[in-house]
C-alpha cells in the first residue's frame, strides 16, 4: 500500500456520490446527507481518541481508517477537492522548512 490508496479511495466515494450503487454505505451517507455524515465525523473522532487512550495500536489505526473515509465524504458532500488538501498540506510543510532554517541560525551572533 502507498498513499495514493487515498486518492484511489476518493476516486471511488467521488463516483458514488454521481452514480448510485444499492447497498453502498458511502451512497447511504450522501442519501441521509450532511447531518449524518457529520454525526459519523463525531462518532469516528471520540472512537479515534479512545482507542488512543487505550494504547492499542490496532484499534488506533483502524479508527483512523474509520475517521479518514468519513471526513473524506465529507470533503465530497461540501465539494472540497483533495487537491485542496494536498496544496494546503504542501504549504504548511513549506513554513516549516523555512521555519527550521530560521531556528537554525547562530543565536550567539
């Protein structure tokens, strides 16, 4: 697995959100619409950080899974691309780097 797998996974929630299957879950999500999805958001997140808590690395990681797929949806309910989120990430981790540099000056000069 490589991190394009959340690419992929969008590529797949984007297309169920156009074109309905019966039965899917993530049609489901859009058919209940933005109250739902975001009670799912709620629900995944207090999941996330008790599982934390817990310390089981297993139960962390797949409520992270479980947290990850249903902000995707909602990224796809409100019509935010995953390119925005990716430009965004990018951007910060470019004021980081610069930030590191600035840290990195001689602070006896």
């Amino acid at each position: 697995m490589n991190a394009n797998i959340i690419e992929e996974l969008n590529t797949v929630i984007l297309d169920r959100k156009t074109e309905k299957l019966e039965g899917s879950y993530t049609c489901y999500l859009f058919e209940k619409g933005l109250d739902k999805i975001l009670k799912k958001c709620g629900e995944e997140c207090a999941e996330l950080i008790i599982a934390a808590k817990n310390g089981d690395k297993r139960e962390l990681c797949l409520e992270a899974c479980d947290l990850l797929y249903h902000m995707l949806v909602l990224l796809a309910e409100r019509g935010v691309p995953l390119t925005d989120i990716f430009a965004e990430l990018a951007e910060r981790a470019e004021k980081q780097k610069n930030l590191k540099t600035s840290h990195a000056v001689d602070k006896n000069s």
